[in-house]
C-alpha cells in the first residue's frame, strides 16, 4: 500500500461533472446511447457506461474543442494502460514547457495526445483551459481512475465528433442523434466561464470558444431542446431559471467554488432539468 488517497476524477477539467454524479437523475433504464454535445471530461457518459457489460452501452460525444477530441479519439483507439502508467516518468521537478517535458530514456517523447492530458492534468485550468503551455510539479499524476475507465472508452465510446467553434449556437448541436433509446447529456459552459475554455492551438494561438451569450440564440437552442423527441438533462449554473426560463429547472446542490483571481471562495448553485 502507497498509502496515497486516490485522485476522486479521472480527468481533471473545468465543470468537470464528476462531482456531482451521484446527485444527477441517471438514463431510462432501457437507454442503449448518452449523446453529450459538450464532452469536456465526459464525466457522465463514462459513469453510465462503467455500470453495464462492454459493449451494451454507447457513448456520442461532441466537443468544440481539439485538442479534447484528439484526447478523446487516442483514448478510445490507442492509449495502453501500460503507456498511461508510464506518464509520470515525464513529470518535471521545476516547471516547465510541456514541449520539452523529458523522461530517461531522450527517444521517449509524448505524443500530441498525452501532451493534452499532462497539460490538463498538471496546468493551471482556471486561467484558460489548456491555455497555459507552464506543466508546474506540484499537481497530482495519478492516472488511476482513467486507467480503469479506458476499458470502457475503448469499448463504450462511439464517436467524438466535432462540434461548433467560437459560436454559441448551441442550437446546433442538438440537429443530431435523434435515435431510439437514446438520453441527452447536456452541460454547456455557464455563463461567465467561458475563458475557463480558452485554449492555445498547436501553433501557439488562444483561441476563446465562447465570447458572450446571446438571448436569441439560447431561446432557439431552449425551443430545439424541448422539441427533441429523445429523453435527457440539462445542467447549469446560477442564471438557469433567468437564461432559459422554459425549462423546469431544480437546485442540484450549492458548492463553495475558489475565486482564483480575488481568492477566497462563493457558493454557486448547480441547478439540473429534465426535458
Ligand atoms: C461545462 S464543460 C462540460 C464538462 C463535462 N460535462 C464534464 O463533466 O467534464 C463545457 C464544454 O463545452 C465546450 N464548449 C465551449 N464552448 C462551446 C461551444 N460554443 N460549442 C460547443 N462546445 C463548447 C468546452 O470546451 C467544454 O468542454
């Protein structure tokens, strides 16, 4: 025994569900696809997936972000459990660039994929995520939890598709999947953390996914919600009820969340609706 306390997600990432899991209303039990229009760490999807034999259950993710579905991709189709272990041979003990991140051996390197997971592993996220290129030595390396989820990202994930950039039309996302036995998972960035998503390209340029919120365009993307003909939920922040008033909105939880810049912490809500 390391006597080391298990890391609680497999991916650290901002608006990460995975906290939440055990409070969110789970699938209809006969459900065969989660559809998530904004992956992030697909804290949910997994979750589902990990409860049932490989192979019955389908995930269908969609994310506006790269560098995520490159992740997403070479999780499903070539990480190795023991490639996953081999990661912290890389972890600096001063901070550095991911780019020059060495291990012994100088013909092992990190491929683009594992690049991702390092820098959303061990950079600051609240900045913008995946936006600082600084890996700092003090974060946590355990890959533990996505060890044990990668059987069932292999098996359980459909697809990783793309979904629209530096838009908020979110309305957009819904145009799909509209199959049988097929649950929504859906969980955009809350209003006033869309720079949480920022994030630098392979090129070196930031990239804001979302700018602002437009009304007109979250009252389609309600009206689109309401009329899909498959089951699901939808989270949010504080602002739910005022943003998309439509919709039969319950308080989840409250959480104290750290203020980065300002220090100190503030209760949000997490607020959760049924369509
Ligand atoms: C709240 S996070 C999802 C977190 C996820 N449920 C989890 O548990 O990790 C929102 C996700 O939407 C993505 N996103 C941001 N702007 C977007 C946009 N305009 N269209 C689609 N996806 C977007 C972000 O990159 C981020 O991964």
């Amino acid at each position: 025994m390391s006597g080391k306390t298990r890391s609680r997600t497999h991916l650290r990432y901002s608006g990460s569900k995975n906290a939440l899991l055990p409070l969110l209303e789970q699938p209809l039990s006969n459900t065969r696809i989660v559809v998530e229009p904004f992956a992030g760490s697909l804290a949910y999807g997994l979750n589902w997936i990990k409860q049932a034999e490989p192979g019955r259950r389908r995930l269908r993710a969609y994310e506006a972000n790269p560098l995520v579905r490159l992740l997403w991709r070479w999780l499903r189709d070539e990480a190795t459990e023991k490639r996953l272990r081999h990661l912290p041979a890389f972890r600096p003990k001063h901070k550095v660039h991911f780019s020059e991140l060495r291990c012994s051996d100088p013909s092992d390197r990190l491929c683009p994929a594992e690049q991702v997971l390092v820098r959303l592993t061990a950079s600051g996220s609240y900045t913008g995520q995946l936006c600082s290129a600084l890996i700092y030595p003090q974060h946590s390396w355990d890959f533990t939890r996505l060890i044990e989820l990668l059987p069932h990202a292999r098996s359980g994930i459909e697809s990783v598709g793309k979904s629209y950039e530096r838009s908020l039309d979110w309305a957009r996302t819904l145009t799909r999947s509209q199959r049988h036995r097929t649950f929504w998972f859906i969980d955009p960035p809350y209003l006033g953390t869309e720079g949480h998503y920022r994030y630098k390209d392979i090129r070196g340029n930031t990239v804001d996914l979302t700018t602002s919120v437009d009304p007109v365009r979250v009252q389609r993307f309600v009206k689109q919600l309401i009329s899909l003909e498959c089951p699901g939920i939808i989270t949010y922040g504080d602002g739910a009820e005022q943003l998309m008033p439509s919709l039969p909105w319950q308080l989840v939880t409250t959480r104290s969340v750290a203020l980065i810049r300002t220090g100190g912490s503030k209760l949000r809500g997490e607020w959760g609706a049924r369509f």
